[in-house]
C-alpha cells in the first residue's frame, strides 16, 4: 500500500526517525511497537501527512494514494454534544453534506457497534465507548488506510476485547490498519504483520506467523529436580537449559528430544508433559530492543 524510503524526522537536532525504510502491506494489520520515544507516533503522523519529514519520501505501491483516517492517541471531545452530533461534525469537516453525511455516520455508528448510543451526550460515555466513538470518527469518508495510536489504552479488559472485536470487523472488510501499542498481547492477537522500532529506526519487521515461528523449541517436564542430570545432558548436546525439573531443548537439540527422554527414563526420572513452543512476541521484543 505505502512504501517509505530512508525517512528522517528531526525534531531540532532530535532524530525521531532515523533514515526508515519499510513497507505497509495492503490489507495487514500492522502491530508498530516500541518503548517510549522509539518513533512510532512521528512516524504515524508522518504517513497521515500532518508531518514533513527532512528527507526521504513516502509513495505508494499502487498508482493513488490511499485515503487515511488517523486516531491519535488521546481525543478530546465536546462532552456536551451527543454521539450522532459529534459525528455530523466530522462529516462536515470531511466535505460530506446532506444524505451522503447521514449515510457516512450510520454506517461508522453500526461498524464500531455504537448505534443504540447514537444520542448519548460523549460526556455520559464510558472510556470504552469514547474508545469506539474514535474509531468511528475515522471512519468517515470509509478510508482505506486507518492509523490508531494506543486505541485500547486505558480500558479494562472487556473494554480491550470490545476494542479487539471492532477492530477485525474493521479489516473484515478489507482495510489496511496500522496499529501502535504497548500491549503485546493484543497485537499477537490482532496484527497480522509486526514493525519493531527503536531510538527512530526500525529494528525488525515480518509477518506476524513468520515472527512467531522463530526459535522453536520443545520443553520436558520431569517428576524432581534436574540438576544431577546436567553434566550428562550436556554432553549429548549443549542446546539445552536445565530450569528445576524441566528440561528446554532447541536448536539442533530437537532432533535428540527422544534419546534425552530415553536417558531421563533410564535415570528413574518419570515424563510428566512434552510441551512443543515456540517464541513468544514478548520474547521476541526483548531480543530485538535489547
């Protein structure tokens, strides 16, 4: 959908984008994750056109260039207007007028489920709902391209699941939405494609299954303590950890997980559970930022 090349934002003598270069794929969710300050709202901005990068350029994959909605990460709201109001408003700002406004906002009440709410003053909302009352604003003018800054922040966990749940109905119908989060669990249950950012550059990106494929490896569960097992475990293979009374293999491991269980079974150690893992996003942060 969008291609940046060697992009840099500098705030003063501030790089807030280092030289970045990567690739929105059409129809992803894409996960944008990084501590604070890493860049990840600079470059959202960047790529909603609210701000010029120093140099570089942004250009997309196809012929035009997509439509944007972009929810920042907080809103402030007229409190005093009720939902449907509110909503006019930004179709007006939008250039929509008439039935074509009327038609845009039912169709952004019925899309992040705030329909029955459509006449509740914002100020009587919930955080959950100002939360959905966001997405709704940028779905105005059915853009193709939604950028949502932290969309959960903020809200319990059902509030979360509520925000999670709009967001797939959202790429259901075949938009592209750039995600930032300090949430990993909700980016691994969400995004289908990950961009890992740090002090303005981009330390990794990948599809979501393939990042998760990384490292696989098995874990054995035994009945006691394995440490009397070390020195003749390690000499099968090296690839492995030795934590209380399990055993993690990896690597060329992997192949010998049945000769380590057969000489487990021969020590008098009893298999309670093979588990077969693979990394997690949080395992996978931390490798990539550290």
């Amino acid at each position: 959908m969008i291609e940046i090349i060697n992009v840099t934002k500098l705030y003063y003598e501030l790089a807030a984008l280092d030289n970045v270069s990567l690739t929105i794929p059409r129809g992803e969710v894409v996960g944008l994750l990084g501590p604070n300050g890493a860049g990840k709202t600079t470059l959202m901005k960047v790529i909603a056109g609210l701000l010029k990068p120093n140099q570089g350029q942004l250009r997309p994959l196809h012929q035009s260039w997509p439509s944007i909605g972009y929810k920042p990460e907080r809103l402030l709201y007229p409190n005093h207007l009720r939902v449907k109001e509110y909503l006019r408003l930004i179709a007006g700002l939008s250039n929509l007028a008439g039935s074509q406004a009327e038609t845009a906002v039912a169709h952004s009440l019925q899309q992040v489920q705030l329909t029955p709410h459509a006449h509740k003053k914002i100020g009587h909302c919930s955080k959950g709902m100002r939360q959905r009352i966001g997405l709704a604003q940028v779905l105005i003018g059915n853009p193709s391209l939604l950028l949502l800054d932290e969309p959960s922040n903020g809200l319990d966990p059902d509030g979360q699941q509520e925000i999670l749940n709009t967001i797939r109905t959202i790429q259901a119908s075949g938009r592209t939405i750039i995600i930032s989060s300090h949430q990993l669990e909700e980016v691994t249950n969400i995004c289908t494609y990950l961009i890992i950012l740090n002090e303005g550059r981009v330390l990794y990106q990948s599809h979501m299954a393939e990042a998760l494929a990384i490292r696989p490896h098995t874990v054995i569960y035994t009945d006691k303590d394995l440490a009397p097992m070390r020195d003749l475990l390690t000499r099968v293979t090296p690839h492995l950890t030795i934590e209380g009374d399990k055993l993690v293999i990896e690597e060329e491991a992997m192949m010998l997980r049945r000769q380590l269980m057969v000489i487990l079974l021969n020590s008098n150690y009893d298999i309670v559970r093979v588990d077969q893992k693979r990394m997690t996003l949080g395992e996978l942060y931390k490798r990539v930022i550290v």
